[in-house]
C-alpha cells in the first residue's frame, strides 16, 4: 500500500477488504450526478429506534403523560381529545416537536410545563432519578431530526439527507473531553469541545466531520478534494473537518499529507476517543455533528457533497 511510512503507523486495522464490500453493496455514491438509493432503509430504522418497553422511563410515562401524549406518544391520548381548539399534546413521534427533543429541553419542559396550555409543570412532583428517566424515555420515543434545536429547516435538511441521499440516522456523541492531535502546527493538541465551539460561529451550527485513515486507499484517493468540498461546505454555513483515525501522531499524519501533496489540516484521534465513540469499522465515515457533540446522522463511504448542496436549497 502506498504509506509514506510514518514512524509509529499502528496497523490495528485494514479496512480495504471491507471497503470493498461497501462498494459492492452500493455505498458508493460519488460522481453520481443522480442520489443512489441506499441499500438500508432509513425508515426502517426510525421504526426500530421505538423506544424499549422494559425502560425505566416507560411507567412513569404512562402514568403521568401517556393520558394527553398517548400510550405511543403519537399525542392521541384520551384526554387530547377534549382539548379542541386549544394547544393539542406534542406528537412525540414527529420533527414536528415546538422547541426540541434533546433532553435539555425536555427538562425545562418538565420543570416549567408550557404557560397557557395544558401541559402543567411536572417538575416538583416527580423525584430526581425518576424524572431523569421520564426525560430519556421521551426522548427515545422522538425521531432524531427532532433533537436538532431552534432550526426547523436544518431538521429538514438532515431529514432529507437520510431519506434521499443514504444517511443513517446516529445517537452516537462525541464528548466534549476528548483529546485530538492536530497538525495545526500553532495547535498541536486540541479538545473536542474546542472544535465544537467553532459550530457555534457557523451559521447553521452543524459540522461535517470526516473519519478518514492513512491505510484507507479511497479516502487518500479522495482526499484532495477536501479542500473544495471544504470551501462549498462553509458557504453553505457548515463546519468541516477531517479526522485521521488510524494514525494518532499529527507529525506523522502532517509527513503524509505533505508526501501526497494535500493542503488541507487534519485532526487525528491521538487517544482513540472518536473510535470508540462511533462505529467506525469501514472509511471514510462522514458524521453531522451538532454544536453539543451530538452526531445526527452520519454516512459510510465516499458521498456526493453534491447532495449536501441539494438538501439546503431544497430546504429553503
Ligand atoms: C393534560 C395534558 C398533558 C399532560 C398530562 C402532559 N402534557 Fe406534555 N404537553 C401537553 C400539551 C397540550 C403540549 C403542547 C403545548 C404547546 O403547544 O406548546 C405539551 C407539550 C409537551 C412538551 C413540549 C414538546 C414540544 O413540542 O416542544 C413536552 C416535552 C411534554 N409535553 C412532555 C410531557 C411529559 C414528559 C409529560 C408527563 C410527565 C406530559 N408532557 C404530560 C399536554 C400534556
């Protein structure tokens, strides 16, 4: 393979074999001018990601909420239907959700209810741990775009990315303490949370972040267009950013994109905090992650940002 032998290449993993796989399966969508259909249905894993009946969130759920939002949360409980003309229990099973389903903001909902509507203040009635679990339990019942916040055409946009263009929904995160080289040579070593400050700056608040790997063929192959895709992608008002994974060290990492030629900056995942926060057994992996490390949706191989460009003026 063609490695410009950094010193301490760790060679923990191979993924070409299953990169072939990958192509032959039909996740590669590059130079496609027409989105190819996924091969995995992405409204079959929104029907599978309906929430566990054994959670510990579920009873009190049915107790306390189920009677407005429903034994499904689909907001036809029986008590919904008295409240015509006023404010109708949220359908939590929608994008369609007021403020958002992270559970940040299911707390405040709980603690405060929503003044000049039905949905009374729970907060003082329902002890810590029970409510910490009341909250998880609604926040699986939500479909993921509902978590992106303050943005209902952004909810669109990631909506569309999985229903069109092959993208699977996540609830991976990736925290705001793990340690990343950089071959920013200013920045040697930067946090997650570093990173995860600059989305707040972007105008959508979202970043594309590129897992990609020194023994990964494809990914080198594609990545001089990094800088392109880069430019494309900030005046949509998104981050960028790339990620080697199997190579921790930035002056290694540096050494071969300086060997091919390559302008752009990576950060590399000097204590495999990225590995094990996602799964990432086949490269590249692209992942939209939002400004609280939450990674929405992400896609397995090499995707037209084509489609990025599509799904934004689409959502407009
Ligand atoms: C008496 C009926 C009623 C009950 C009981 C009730 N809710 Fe609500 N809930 C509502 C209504 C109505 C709304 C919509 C308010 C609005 O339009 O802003 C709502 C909205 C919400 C929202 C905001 C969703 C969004 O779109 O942003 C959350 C979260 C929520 N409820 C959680 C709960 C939880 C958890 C329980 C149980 C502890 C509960 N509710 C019990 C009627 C109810």
């Amino acid at each position: 393979m063609n490695v410009a032998s950094p010193k301490k290449m760790k060679h923990w993993w191979i993924p070409i074999p299953a990169l072939l796989i990958g192509l032959t399966a039909g996740v590669w969508t590059s130079n496609s001018k027409t989105p190819v259909q996924s091969t995995v249905s992405s409204s079959l894993t929104n029907i599978e990601r309906s929430a566990p009946k054994d959670h510990p969130g579920r009873l009190l759920y049915l107790s306390n909420c189920a009677r407005c939002h429903g034994l499904e949360g689909r907001g036809d409980g029986p008590e919904s239907a008295g409240l015509a003309g006023a404010a109708r229990p949220r359908d939590f099973t929608s994008t369609d959700w007021k403020s958002d389903a992270r559970s940040v903001t299911i707390e405040q909902m709980l603690n405060k209810g929503v003044p000049g509507t039905s949905m009374a203040a729970f907060g003082s009635t329902i002890g810590e741990i029970d409510r910490q679990n009341l909250i998880r339990y609604v926040e699986t019942l939500a479909p993921p775009a509902a978590r992106i916040p303050n943005n209902h055409s952004q909810r669109k946009r990631v909506q569309d990315l999985v229903d069109r263009f092959g993208w699977q929904w996540s609830s991976d995160r990736l925290k705001p303490g793990i340690k990343l080289g950089s071959t920013d040579g200013d920045r040697p070593e930067v946090t997650v949370s570093e990173i995860l400050k600059t989305a707040t700056q972007s105008e959508t608040r979202l970043q594309f972040v590129l897992a990609w790997g020194v023994h990964c063929a494809i990914c080198v192959e594609k990545l001089p267009e990094t800088a392109e895709i880069q430019s494309v992608l900030s005046r949509l008002g998104y981050g960028y950013q790339l990620i080697c994974v199997d190579e921790p060290s930035p002056t290694n990492v540096q050494d071969f994109l300086n060997s091919k030629v390559i302008k752009s900056k990576s950060l590399t995942d000097s204590d495999n905090g990225i590995k094990l926060s996602t799964d990432l057994s086949l490269l590249p992996v692209t992942m939209l992650v939002d400004e609280y490390g939450n990674i929405l949706a992400k896609f397995t191989g090499v995707f037209d940002w084509r489609n990025v460009i599509q799904a934004s003026d689409d959502a407009k």
